[in-house]
C-alpha cells in the first residue's frame, strides 16, 4: 500500500479504511448478538437477587457462569446499571485493552518502520479489528481482550519498566495474577515466569491470583466452593468438544473420532506433554534472546492448544505471535529471500485468521480435505509454536522488546563496530489488509466459558 504523501491524504485514508471495516463489522452476518455478555449479566443478576450463580443458564440455553468466582466479583458492577449501560462499558473496555494491545506488540516495530506513526497505528487498528478472534470477542461480549491487555502489561513492564520505570518494574506479574484469578487460561504465563525464572514477577503473579481467589472465597464462600468442587469440572456447561469452534489439540482429536469414538486421554495427555516441552524449550530460547515479547507469544499459542476448550475468540492469544512474526519480516534485509519469506508467512497468517475458513466444514468434515480446514486454527498454532522466529536476523537480542543489559549493549557495539559504514534503510509501514471471507452458515453461541 502506497501511504499518501500529504497529511490531508493520509487523513482521508484513514477516515476512509475506518469507514470500510465499521461498514464490515455493521453488516457482518456472524454477529454473535452479545451472547455472552448476556449471560453474565443474567448471572449477576441472578446472584445479587440471592440465586447460587452457578445454577443460573440462558433461558433456552444450557450455557451458564463458567468463570471463577473472583470474576464473578469483578462483573458485580453490572448489576447496578440497565442493560445498555452494561453493553456500553464492555465495549468501551474492549478499545482500550485493544488500544494497550497494539502499542505492546507495534510500538518498536512501528517507531522503526513509519515515519508516520498515527497513520501507522490507523491502518494497524483497522487491519486488529478484522481478524476473526477479535470480531468475535467483540460480538459476543467477551473478556478476552481485556485479559491479553493486563498479560501483555506485564510483558511491558518486564522490559521497558527497568529502564525507564523502575518502581512499576516491581509490579511485574500482577496482570497475570489478575488475569489468572478472572479465567483459568492465563495461568499458563505464570508457568512462563516460573520456566525462564523470573522468580520476583512470579512470586507476585502466584500472590495476585492466591490473594485474589481468597478475597473471593471470603466474600463468597459458598460460590466458591460449587466452582472448585463442581462448575470447574463440569464440561458440559461449554459446549461440544469436537464442535468446530474449538480450534485446541483436544478439539482436533475430538473431531478426528467423533461420533464413532471419544478421543483417548492418553493421546490427548502425551500430546500435551510434548507440547508443553516445546514451549517451555523455547521460551527460554527466547528469553535468552532477548526477545520478551515472542516469549510470551509462544506462551500464549501454547496456551491455546493445551486448553481442552479453544473457541475462535479465545485465539487472540495468537495476536503477539503474529506482530513477532511482521517484525522480524521486516527487520530482515530488504530484498531478501528471508524478508520475502515472513512477511508471506504473517499475510498469509493474517489472512486465515480473518477468513472464518472453519466454518465451511461446521456441518460436515468433507473428508481429508475437511479435517484440514475445520483445524486451520489448530495448524496455524503448531506452526508458530515450532517456527516463530527469535531474536533478531543474524544477532540475538533485538526483538521488539529485547531486554537492556550487558549482553544486549555488547551485542549492539559488537554490530556496530562491526560495519560502521552501514546503516540499515528504514522502510515504511506497508501491510494490507486482507478481505475476511464469510461462510453462509451461522456458528452456535460459545456460551460464557469460552
């Protein structure tokens, strides 16, 4: 894409490419008519009116309450405003946790690359609001963005806090405490602090989400004790496993033996196992590297495909691996064979996870060809757990995030001194968005566990 020379023109792109996707996002046939926001407002209702939250479904559904109880505390506001308020304010949340995760994962590469930074963030927002996982978070009234903002905060603060904010670099781990005691999945990132040792982010991370479940079992012991003891384990209250929605190792396999067989837990175990060593194996790789923010991508596409349950939304957990994959494309050498190659890789990528491919084969596996698509997700997961790119091309340690220290600044006089006669040219952001095709079937509900 050509950027426009004249700020007047680059306003009027931008008015115009915002124009396009709130046309596309107005008239998109999947809307998912705020499911899930329906159900927690139900169920706080329900809860305040002195109803067990967990005995509360959808009239017509059996989708309930699926969060831990500490959730349910954070949602309690609802209760004190109508509907529309409520709608309001979710989505008013949903830009500003999309607003911290684009700065986390384009700052550098955008401060690098564009001349233009506003414009860069305009095409960049617009090319975040198309991707399928983002639309659907939306659309249902879903906490996945929010959950990703307070995990990538600490991604921040493990890095740039040092340097330039040292008393908020002590508070690394408390949005993934805090997002660990919202909804299981991020507990994961724990693990990551755990495996690359940051034994202080950790700490305060294990202290977040502990201090958190415990304030919820004070206030609310009789919920929490349904949660722990039954909801949690309850899988029925979330859906098919083999629905085509779930784009997880487990979905893949229940999708494989359905409706013949149940998909072995032995096989479903190994697989995690094996998968778990992978990740761990390379988040210290990156983290060796320098390269924080592609840490925590892997972190997240790990999380994705270990979870039994993987909904569409749930994938914008893949988001950090897709901008870790855009900077290393272009912090590649111009013309080169391996530019050429990662930015193909991080189109192509983009382009699947805004096409809703999955849902062409919802009513029918369509043999080979069909196990292929209705697992797109799942493939694109593997592929970025076992080849994302670390560091930086020919040096480690200058990831968009890369860690300050020693090591880092001998690695950059070492490059320096080097080729003191080269500089590398700046290129301008260029990235187009791809045009997300629809299927003509409309998906289930995920209902509120997803």
């Amino acid at each position: 894409m050509r950027i426009p020379a004249t700020t007047r023109g680059r306003v009027l792109a931008g008015l115009g490419m915002a124009a396009v996707v709130i046309f596309f996002l107005a008239t998109v046939p999947f809307h998912r008519n705020w499911f899930d926001l329906h159900v927690y407002y139900g169920a706080v209702k329900h809860w305040i009116g002195g109803d067990p939250i967990y005995d509360y479904l959808r009239p017509g559904t059996h989708y309930g309450f699926t969060y831990p109880p500490f959730a349910a505390l954070c949602m309690l506001p609802m209760a004190l405003v109508g509907w529309h308020s409520a709608l309001a304010i979710s989505q008013l949340m949903n830009v500003a946790a999309a607003a911290v995760v684009i700065h986390v994962c384009l700052a550098a590469t955008i401060r690098r690359e564009s001349r233009h930074r506003w414009f860069a963030y305009a095409v960049a927002a617009c090319m975040f609001a198309l991707l399928e996982p983002v639309r659907d978070t939306v659309s249902f009234g879903q906490v996945n963005l929010l959950l990703l903002a307070l995990v990538l905060a600490d991604c921040r603060l493990l890095t740039a806090g040092r340097e330039r904010f040292p008393s908020l670099g002590r508070l690394a781990g408390l949005g993934i405490g805090l997002a660990a005691a919202i909804k299981l999945t991020p507990a994961i990132f724990i693990c990551y602090l755990l495996v690359t040792r940051r034994w202080r982010a950790a700490g305060v991370a294990i202290g977040t989400a502990s201090g958190a479940t415990l304030l919820a079992a004070w206030v609310a012991p009789t919920a929490s004790r349904t949660f722990w003891t039954e909801a949690m384990w309850n899988t029925d209250r979330v859906g098919s496993l083999s629905y085509v929605s779930n784009q997880s190792w487990q979905g893949m396999l229940a999708r494989l033996t359905e409706p013949f067989a149940e998909p072995s837990r032995a096989v479903w175990a190994v697989g995690v196992l094996l998968l778990m060593w992978l990740w761990a194996r390379r988040a210290r790789q990156a983290v060796a590297a320098g390269d924080e923010l592609a840490g925590f991508a892997l972190t997240g596409i790990a999380a994705c495909l270990v979870s039994p349950v993987t909904w569409v939304h749930h994938l914008v957990w893949l988001i950090p691996a897709l901008a870790v994959l855009t900077d290393k494309g272009l912090r590649a050498a111009p013309g080169g064979r391996r530019r050429r190659r990662l930015l193909t890789w991080a189109l192509a990528t983009y382009a699947v996870l805004c096409s809703s491919m999955v849902w062409l084969w919802r009513w029918n596996d369509g043999g080979a060809p069909g196990f292929l698509g209705a697992n797109a997700y799942v493939w694109i997961a593997l592929l970025l757990l076992l080849l994302l790119p670390l560091g930086g091309p020919g040096t480690d340690g200058d990831g968009p995030y890369a860690e300050s220290g020693p090591s880092a600044t001998m690695g950059t006089c070492a490059h320096a001194t080097a080729s003191p006669s080269k500089s590398v040219p700046v290129s301008r952001l260029s990235e187009q968005p791809a045009s997300p095709t629809r299927p003509g079937s409309k998906p289930a509900p995920s209902g509120s566990g997803g």
